[in-house]
C-alpha cells in the first residue's frame, strides 16, 4: 500500500485538474480499478505525487472506492516514493508500467 502512515499530506489544494480526473472515474459505475502512470522529465516527481494525494483526499477521503495503482519515474522519484508510502492514501506503487498494469489487474480481480 501506498500509505499506511497516519498523516495527510497538505502541500495546498489539490491540483483542479487531478480532482476532475478523479471525480470523472469515480462517478462511472464501469470503473474498477485506476492507474496513475507518470512520466516526469524535468517535473519534480514529489510535486506530482502530493497532488495525487491530496487530490484522493478531497475525493474519496484517502480510501478510492476501487483499486488505485500509483507508478512514478522521473526527477525525485525517490522523494516522491516517500512521500507516497508516508501518506494515508490507500493505494498500490508500481515499479514500472508493467509492473503496475499487473497490479491494477491483479488488484481488481482479488476485490
């Protein structure tokens, strides 16, 4: 799991568009499992990373009614994994693309 840790983030308000995106999957029913796959060259991975955050905070309360996979590379992933595992969001990190595709199926299949 992504978190597990007790505290929120609050780096500000969630990025409008990151809530959007959220609310758009979360208001169909066909939905069953999301997966966040970033590829950042010069954006600061942590940057991303608390906006999926706080975004899933605003939206579901840090617990998305369906799978969430989270898989981040790029500038900061380190800080980025940290921040994602020290957060209470409830999600799944990815390693790489592959790796994260087969969590979200395996994550959907076992709800």
């Amino acid at each position: 799991a992504c978190g597990g840790g007790g505290g929120g983030g609050g780096g500000g308000p969630p990025p409008p568009a990151v809530v959007a995106a959220f609310k758009i999957l979360d208001s169909d029913p066909k939905v069953e499992g999301i997966l966040v796959n970033i590829f950042g060259g010069i954006v600061n991975c942590a940057t991303v990373a608390q906006g999926i955050i706080d975004a899933a905070e605003a939206v579901w309360g840090g617990s998305p009614k369906v799978p969430l996979v989270v898989r981040l590379q790029g500038n900061n992933v380190e800080g980025a994994m940290r921040i994602m595992e020290g957060s209470s969001v409830k999600c799944i990190l990815g390693n790489d693309l592959d790796d994260a595709a087969q969590k979200v199926v395996a994550a959907v299949a076992n709800k």
